[in-house]
C-alpha cells in the first residue's frame, strides 16, 4: 500500500500516536516545554528533574502550601461629574489635579498612590481611596473640594473591577517573578464581597503574607543638602515606573556587605535622572563615596550626623532598606552626559531577602490597592499530608484502571475487543497529563478526580462503540463496520455535548475545587470525541475486518 493510501486509511491512529508523542515530549522533556525562567532560593531548592521526572506541577491538595483569599481595601465613588471626559477622551490634566487635591487634603491624610481616578470604556467616571481609615462622608468631601459633583449614595465598600484585576496580575507576577510554581490568583466572589485568592504550594502562611502585604512602592530618594543653610533634604529622582528592565540580586565582592539590583532606567527619564544629579552636587568630586547613613556592619540607619553627605537612599513602601554613595565612575559619566548613552545603576539592599523583594517589586510592579488580610480566609496544608494524598491518588487511579480492565474482559472475553478499549482508554488520560503539563496547570484532587471521571465515561463510550458494532452479529465487511461505527458515534457525540454543557458553568464560575473538576472532565471528554474514540475505531475495523 502506497503511503499516501496508508495515511487516508490510518489517519485516526496515526493522529493518535502523535498525540501520545507529544504527551511524552511535554511530560519527559527536562525543564519541560515552556521552561520555568524563576530565580532566587525558591528556583534553587525546587526539585530537580533526577529526583521528579513528570513535568507536573501539583497544586495545594497533592503539594502542600497556603490559600489567602482576602478583599481589596478601599472606597468608590462611582458615576461621579468630575470634568474629566470631554468628547470622549480623557483629561489626564484634569485626573491629575484631582487626585494631587486628594493627597494634598489634611482631613483625608494619605499617601501617594492611595487614591485612583478611572475612566471607564462606557465614558463613566470612578475615584477610588485604598485607605480604611477614612469615611465615607469625609471622601465625599475632599471630591467635592476638588470639584467634583458627588454624594454619599454614589459610594460604596469595595473597589472597581479594573483595579482588582491590576492587583490580581501583580500579585501573579510577583509569585512568578520569585520562581514559585504552580502558584495561581483568582477574582471570587462570596457573600456579596469580592475577593482576591492567592494559592502558592510549597510555602507557609507567613511567607505568603509577606508577598500579599507588601504594596511594593519602590522609589530612590537622594539625601543632600539642598535645604536652608546647607541643611539636608530628601527628594524623590525614581521611582518604579521609571525602571525599564531589573536583573537578578548580586553580591558585589566577596567579603562585602550587602547586595546589589542592577536597574535599566527607562530613556524618557534618564536624561532627567541624570540632569538632578548635576544640579544636586552627585556629578562632582565632593558628591562621590560621600554617603554615611547606614553602618556597614549592622546595616542601621542614622540620619543624625549634621555633616554633608550625598546618598542615594532604596526606599520601598515609604522606609528605605539601603543607603549607597555615589560611585565616582557613575558620577563622572552624569557629569560629562554619557551616561544616558547607556542608563544603568545598581540599586541596593542590606539582605538577601530585601535584594531578591526589591528585584520582584520593580518587575511586578507596585500594588495598586492593598489587601484586607484581617477580614482574610487562610487554608494551609502541611507538605507531608500532601504527599500522602498524592500516594493514595496514585493508588486509587491504579486500582480504578484495573477494576475497569476487569471488567471490560470479563464483558468481552476477546482479547481483540478489550485491550484495545483499555490501551485507548489509557492513552486519553496520557494525553490529558500531557496537556496539564504543556500549559503548567497545578493538579489537585479535584482535577485527580476528573481523570478518574475521564477514565470512567471514555470506557463507557468505547462499549458503546464495541456493542453497537458486534451487537448485530458478525462484521463481515468495511461497510457495515461503518455503518454500525457512525451510529454509535452519534449517541457518544451526543452525550460528549451534554456532559460539556452541563459541566460549563462549573468550569466557568469560581466554585473553589469543583471548577477543576469540571475543566478536566471537559477536556477529557473533547479529547475522547476527537482522538481517541474515532482511534479506536480504526482499530477495531482493522482487527474484526482485517481491512
């Protein structure tokens, strides 16, 4: 037979075996196909592929760790006439001002970044203040001193949906930027409250806190004096915005304290970071290595000392972490101009842990609104008992394979009809694993529970299949293996569509372990109906034909 003929007639199993293929690529493939680029000690301590060498990833359930799920903190004020749409675009001029007008109110007494001005697709206007220590009349109030037309019953508890989503791909960027796998965030909603949920396995309580209450507002401050009298000052020249491209932590020279974040400033700020260094005395001799706030052996700071001192100060969430000099070479490349040509510094902390938060903060990004970790639901499981859930998973898919290769022989009693059921069953879930592992998704029980669900309904139609072709006797030609085939094939396609229809909603809403449960009864059941079942009756056609 020509090969061309060869494939018309196989294409099914062919199809099949490539598709188990890629499974084995995507399972066996060291790193796996789409690599985990994390750094830091988490990437360092996660198992090798020598010691796990299934490219999966688990979630709490089979893996151990920590779930948060707490609301955004903050107050909106919504549908407010606030002058800033005009013919349909946005005054940024307008949002500015409004918003200087809400840092600069005394009653309010907030920081930059805790209020937010935004301007819907629809045209409608939100104010939104990340504080819980303000009321709402209060709020109202500082509006309306901005000139802004709005009332108590145009606020509400909570934040607007643009601003949760910022802060759920912050927080993901965060956990993927620390090298932690398998950990995922999620908008959900319960008791008429919004909430952020934060799953990363393999990590306590406490660490997974300290990630969510960061808000991560990274600015270099530079401390000179540039007061009366010589006095010194503190003025922000960077902040995270201004950052274009962050690498990893470094140790600068063995035996030093410290650590370093090399930086990329951004080429629209470069030219003015480098213009308030000349202005502020850092580009010349006597504003270089002149920085004596923080002692090297403790890391401490004292801002006591009334003598001149140039430094640049690393400040996250409003308390600064290090203290550096400015580096004669740096200075002289701000002083002659060049340096812009290439705009790169490093940015500093005292530890490890502050060095590899600082790189993750300026990566991710700042928090747009905290979490309300008080009013927060905390699920922890501890990695051991997760291991003992992933042994009796395995144990129990085991023992549901054979129950059902029992079964389905002591049905039969012909090898030709049963092995090849169980070996297309058994692919399906091949491929599913295969798939998981292809696009990281963390396995749990619930999702262990859709592939015994997966193994269960696949078996189910392959007897469909095997009792429609053989229930009317023998199968003496092509024809009527095909005809038989296309009938059962109906009823399987058929019922396929309704247990996706009725497994959709599930999939779709954020109902906690049984929205796993139905994704990968989904994908099961989509696999089966376009692989592996038309697979199978290939090979049967050709072992009860011979054709």
């Amino acid at each position: 037979m020509k090969p061309v003929a060869y494939f018309k007639e196989n294409w099914r199993v062919i199809m099949l075996v490539v598709f188990v293929l890629g499974a084995v690529v995507a399972l066996f493939l060291p790193g796996g196909v789409m690599g985990d680029d994390g750094y830091g000690p988490q990437a360092e301590n996660s198992q090798s592929w020598t010691e796990d060498p299934l490219n999966l990833e688990y979630g709490l359930g089979l893996e151990g760790g920590t779930r948060i799920s707490a609301p955004v903190v903050g107050m909106t004020a919504e549908n407010i006439d606030a002058g800033v749409v005009d013919d349909g675009e946005a005054d940024q001029d307008r949002i500015t001002e409004i918003e200087e007008s809400l840092y600069a109110d005394e009653t309010l007494d907030i920081d930059v970044g805790d209020a937010n001005i935004v301007v819907h697709d629809d045209g409608t206007v939100s104010a939104e203040l990340f504080v819980d220590d303000v009321s709402q009349a209060e709020f109202v109030a500082a509006l309306q001193d901005a000139d802004v037309e709005v009332s108590e019953d145009d606020v509400r508890e909570g934040v607007t949906q643009e601003t949760r989503d910022d802060v759920i791909t912050t927080i993901s960027l965060r956990i993927n930027e620390a090298g932690l796998s398998g950990g995922q965030v999620t908008d959900a909603e319960m008791s008429d409250q919004n909430y952020v949920v934060t799953e990363v396995p393999e990590m306590g309580e406490d660490e997974l806190r300290e990630i969510l209450e960061d808000r991560g507002i990274v600015e270099v401050v530079a401390y000179h004096p540039g007061g009366e009298n010589g006095t010194q000052v503190n003025e922000t020249v960077l902040t995270g915005d201004d950052i274009a491209d962050v690498d990893p932590p470094t140790q600068p020279e063995q035996g030093s304290s410290g650590y370093e974040v090399p930086v990329l400033v951004e080429d629209s700020s470069a030219e003015e970071f480098q213009s308030d260094m000349q202005e502020m005395g850092y580009a010349e001799q006597q504003g270089w290595s002149n920085c004596r706030v923080q002692d090297p052996q403790t890391g401490e700071m004292n801002f006591d000392d009334d003598q001149e001192q140039h430094c640049l100060l690393t400040v996250v969430d409003g308390e600064p972490v290090a203290a550096h000099s400015m580096s004669q070479q740096l200075g002289s490349g701000m002083g002659t101009g060049e340096w812009v040509e290439s705009p790169t510094f490093q940015m500093g902390a005292t530890e490890y842990s502050e060095a590899q938060a600082l790189s993750v903060n300026l990566q991710a990004g700042e928090l747009r609104a905290p979490l309300d970790l008080t009013e927060g639901d905390v699920y922890s499981l501890q990695p051991a008992l997760a291991d003992q859930f992933k042994t009796y998973s395995l144990l129990i898919g085991i023992l549901s394979v054979v129950s059902v290769s029992g079964i389905v022989y002591v049905r039969y009693q012909d090898p030709r009809v049963a092995a090849p059921m169980i070996l297309t069953a058994l692919a399906e879930v091949f491929i599913l694993l295969g798939f998981a592992a292809l696009i990281r998704m963390p396995l749990d029980l619930s999702h262990i529970a859709g592939f015994i669900a997966v193994v269960g309904t696949g078996v189910d139609d392959l007897i469909i299949i095997a009792d429609e072709v053989m229930s009317e006797g023998d199968v003496n030609s092509q024809r009527v293996f095909e005809s038989r085939f296309r009938k059962a094939f109906w009823v399987i396609g058929a019922a396929a569509a309704t247990t996706i229809i009725a497994m959709s909603p599930l999939a779709v809403l954020s109902l906690g372990d049984l929205r796993g449960f139905a994704i990968i009864t989904i994908l099961g059941v989509l696999i089966g109906v376009l692989i592996t079942r038309p697979a199978y009756g290939d090979i049967l056609r050709r072992l009860l034909t011979d054709k």
